[in-house]
C-alpha cells in the first residue's frame, strides 16, 4: 500500500506524521532530496527546519541530490532508503532534474514498493498529475531543458502550499486562485499547519494546532 504524507512546511507537522507511523519511525533511513532548493537564493532558513525537525522526532537523515547523477545510481542509491523526502524550492528544476536521471520513475518504483514519501512544498506539489498550475508561481525559466510538466502522479490532485501565509498573500490573491479556475486539475489548498496523509486511495487533511 502506498503511503505519502504531503506538506506545505514539514517542520510544523513532522511529530504528528511520526506518531501515525508509530514507533517503526525512529531509525528510519530518510533520503533528504534538497534538489529543488539548490536554485533558490537568500538563506535558506526553511530547508534547515525541515531538516533538522525530522532528525529530531528520530529519522536517520542524509542528504541526497539527483543533480549530475546517472539514473543506476539514483536506483541504488534510493533502493538502501524506508523514506524519500523531497524539499521545497522550485519546482519546475526539480522536475528537470529528476526527467534527467530517471528520477520520476525510480521515486515511483519505490513508492509502489512501500517505500514512504514525505513532500514538502514542492515535493508535495510534484506528487501530482502536473505541476503546470504553479506555473504563474514559481520560476519555468530555471528550467530550461525541461521535457514536459508531469509530475510523480502518486495523487490525483496539486498541493497549494503556504495557504494563508503572509508571505504567500500577493501570490494567491493576484495569481495562484485565479489560474485554479483555469486548469483541469483538482486543487487542494494546504496550510503550513496542515498535511494530506494518504494510505492507498484514501487520503485526508489533518491539522496540527499550534
């Protein structure tokens, strides 16, 4: 059965996911895909909360980037994991990069398999069918050689992340919510306290409250 846990910002949601996967959680081998945030500028405060809370509630974290890798050894690499975490940052580059090493096909042979996925912001937006709804969002142009917009299709739907975010006020007010009405695809909207846990076909929306 396969099991995700899709986030706007792990680090908020992190205990709750690690109490539902019960005591089997601590020790678990956790590759930290941080693919997607290598593009990004400024400092990246975020991507070291997320680290560091899910070392925190006990996952044995390595970091892992796809970048320059060849597809055999993305397969080995990932095959020796119990959890794929994929990080925020762009998510137009991390596709691409993942279509250059066979990463989406690898991901999703894990994930059949009973591997754990863990999203966070664009990791959870690339579980989708496309991630063309973020097009207006995030940046295409850091990715050039990009084949095409489909995502992991591990999910039926596309992650909104930071959904009543301060930061993210302008983004879904002038562009995010007025281009969902543009696209076919089911949209669901995710709070930085909030994460959609999916087992099989069931999936719902907890919360953490503060």
């Amino acid at each position: 059965m396969e099991r995700l846990f899709l986030t706007s910002s792990v680090s908020g949601v992190v205990k709750k996911i690690a109490r539902q996967i019960g005591t089997k959680a601590r020790g678990m081998r956790l590759a930290f895909i941080d693919t997607a945030a290598e593009v990004e500028e400024g400092d990246k405060w975020w991507l070291r909360d997320d680290r560091a809370a899910l070392a925190d509630v006990g996952f044995d974290v390595f970091d892992y980037a796809v970048t320059g890798k060849a597809a055999h050894n993305v397969r080995k690499d990932l095959a020796r994991v119990d959890v794929i975490f994929v990080s925020g940052g762009n998510t137009f580059y991390l596709l691409q990069q993942l279509q250059r090493c066979n990463g989406l096909s690898i991901i999703r042979e894990r994930i059949t398999g009973g591997v754990l996925y863990m999203g966070s912001s664009a990791g959870s937006i690339i579980a989708g069918p496309d991630i063309e709804p973020v097009r207006t969002i995030d940046n295409a142009v850091k990715a050039p050689k990009l084949k095409d917009t489909k995502g992991l299709g591990l999910v039926d739907f596309v992650v909104f992340p930071h959904w009543g975010s301060d930061s993210f006020r302008k983004v879904y007010l002038q562009e995010r919510l007025a281009h969902a009405y543009t696209t076919k695809h089911k949209i669901i909207l995710l709070t930085d306290r909030q994460y959609i846990r999916v087992e099989g076909e069931m999936y719902r929306i907890e919360e953490v409250k503060k």
